[in-house]
C-alpha cells in the first residue's frame, strides 16, 4: 500500500515542484544522487574507478514534453560522453528514452537517441537504454532492436516483474543485445505484472540463469543478497568466468556489498545518477525501501 502511495507520488508534478525546493529533500536525495552538477557525478565516478568499480552515469529526467529539452538532453549526454573520454573514466551511460523525447514524437526520440549512440560509438562507449513503466516497454525493445542492427554498443534492461519478460528475454539473446536484469521499479497491475515479491524473484532468477548461460554480457542489478549467491554459485558451478557478466548497484545503496564483490574479482558497476529533477528517482528508491522514510524523517528534523 504505502510502495503504491509513493510510486503514485513519484507522477505528481506539483508535489514535485513543492518538494524539489526544499532544503531538507534535497539533503535527503543527496544519499542516492551524486549532487546536481556532472563535476559532482565525474568525482563520485573517479572515486569508485579506484575502488575498482566501474560506473554508468544518468543525466536525470525523464517524461519531457518539448522537443527543445528532449534535444537539450541528448546534448548533455555527449557533454558526459566527452567528460568520460577526455578523464579516461571507467564508465558508460545510461539513458531514459521519455528524456529523449519518446512523449512527443518517436522520429524525435529515435534521432536524438541515434546521436547519442554514434558520438559513444565514436569513443567506444556503451550506451544503455533504462526500462520505465509499461507503457514504453515494447517501444524501447523495438527502438533498441532496431537499432541494434546499426549499433553494437547499446543494450537496455528487462524487469523481472513483467510476466511478458521471458519472451523478450529471448528476444535479446537472439539478437545478441547486451541487457542489465532488474526487478522492475515502476507501479503496474497484476494483470501485466507478478503482484507477490516472492513471484518477481523467482522470476529473476530464472531469467539471470538464462542470460548467464546464453545472453551477451549480462549486468545482474539487484541489492538482493540471496540473488547474489545464487548468481555466484550458478556460475562456479557453471564454468561461467567472472569477465562474462558484471554486478550492478545503485549509487548509495549497500556500498558494502558492492566493495566486497569488487575486492573478490567480480566486475561491479554502480548506476550513477546526477542533475537537478531527482523528485521520481526519488521516490522511487523511497518505494523500494519504505524504511527509508525513517532515514527522511531524521533529516527533517535536522535543521
Ligand atoms: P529488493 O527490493 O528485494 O531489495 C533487496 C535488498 O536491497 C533490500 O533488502 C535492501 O537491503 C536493499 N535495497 C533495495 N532497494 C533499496 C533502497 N531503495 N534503499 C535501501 N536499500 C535498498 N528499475 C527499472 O524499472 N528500470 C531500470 O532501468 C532500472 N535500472 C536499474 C539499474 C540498476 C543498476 C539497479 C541496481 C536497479 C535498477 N532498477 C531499475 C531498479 C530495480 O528495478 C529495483 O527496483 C531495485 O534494484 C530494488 O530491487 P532489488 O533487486 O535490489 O531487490
């Protein structure tokens, strides 16, 4: 109930002007948002490149309804692409197609999407396209797979929750497609999506175990502890080399976890987001952990 009350917030814009102005929100945001300046996000970067994880840099935003700011957007990514090449960071990005555009127009979103991808292509960047809400999920599968055919350096990210997720698994290890596996983040109906955790997990398991076995380069995202082991014994037991996948995180969550993996060998790479509309991105960790809100309630007693 209360996951569904936040993730229903994360929609609202006027709660999201009032709160994105206060001071003691944006404390708060600054536990999962490197800050609101890519100078920020370049140093959370280079710190964790000496911990020996690598990073995925977001430029936050998402759901843009002018075609100007959608553009805007793709131009701030090849200022990040540019900073990660001229830095030598250990890092790629990470975009959201409703930044792009995807809300207005799809030729809009598809060029801008097709600029980005050519400059990161130009300096051997990866370029991963985020999953949102369901309402895009076939669109970003056919934009990526179409794209696919023009590009080798993207790949997006399936959701565990989505009971349609098994068949475009397969879709994207026969187009050899590189995909980042999550559990899903976004507030869907039961008719789409498994309502009962224990169901998503399950579910996660089993599509990890097929991308570890026969998908390219597979980014197992989860914090889930037992994910984790069963992905480490899977693939010991497998012959499954560590250079064949990569753990990912999210910035400022079980940093512990994601310290331990790298010192053991393991790839690790920590999804790190930055600017200034962090209120959805907020939320939405706020949702995946309702006992974060205790962490808020002490900031905003903090004066
Ligand atoms: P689960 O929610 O079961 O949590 C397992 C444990 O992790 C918890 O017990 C807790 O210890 C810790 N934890 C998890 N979330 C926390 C939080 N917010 N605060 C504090 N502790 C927390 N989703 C999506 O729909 N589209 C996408 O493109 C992406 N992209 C993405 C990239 C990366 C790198 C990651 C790690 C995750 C995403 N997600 C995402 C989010 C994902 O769908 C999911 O909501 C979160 O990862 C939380 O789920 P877990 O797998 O961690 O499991």
């Amino acid at each position: 109930m209360l996951k569904d009350a936040l993730l229903f917030l994360a929609r609202q814009g006027s709660i999201r002007k009032f709160v994105s102005s206060n001071p003691a929100a944006r404390r708060v945001a600054r536990r999962f948002v490197a800050g609101e300046e890519l100078d920020e996000a370049m140093q959370v970067a280079h710190t964790l490149n000496k911990q020996h994880i690598s990073v995925s840099l977001d430029h936050l935003g998402e759901n843009v309804s002018d075609a100007a700011e959608a553009q805007a957007a793709a131009h701030v990514y090849i200022t990040i692409l540019e900073r990660i090449a001229a830095e030598q960071a250990e890092a790629n990005i990470s975009v959201k197609l409703t930044a792009l555009g995807l809300d207005i127009a799809e030729d809009l979103c598809r060029d801008n999407l097709r600029f980005v991808l050519r400059r990161a292509a130009d300096m051997g960047i990866f370029v991963r396209v985020d999953m949102e809400g369901s309402a895009y999920t076939q669109r970003t599968l056919d934009f990526v797979l179409q794209l696919r055919c023009e590009f080798d350096n993207v790949g997006t990210v399936l959701q565990s929750m989505l009971r349609r997720s098994p068949k475009d698994v397969e879709a994207l290890i026969t187009s050899k497609t590189r995909v980042r596996l999550v559990k899903g983040a976004y507030l869907e109906s039961s008719a789409i999506a498994y309502p009962k955790k224990s169901d998503v997990d399950a579910a996660y398991v089993t599509l990890m175990h097929e991308l570890l076995e026969r998908g390219v380069y597979p980014a197992i995202a989860t914090h889930d502890e037992q994910i984790i082991a069963e992905a480490r014994r899977f693939t010991e037991q497998r012959g499954i080399g560590r250079a064949r996948f990569e753990f990912q995180m999210l910035y400022g969550i079980r940093r512990d976890l994601q310290e331990v993996l790298a010192r053991e060998g393991y790839n690790v790479r920590v999804y790190v987001p930055y600017g200034t509309q962090w209120y959805p991105y907020l939320t939405r960790r706020l949702a995946e952990r309702p006992a974060n809100l205790i962490f808020i309630a002490s900031n905003l007693l903090r004066r």
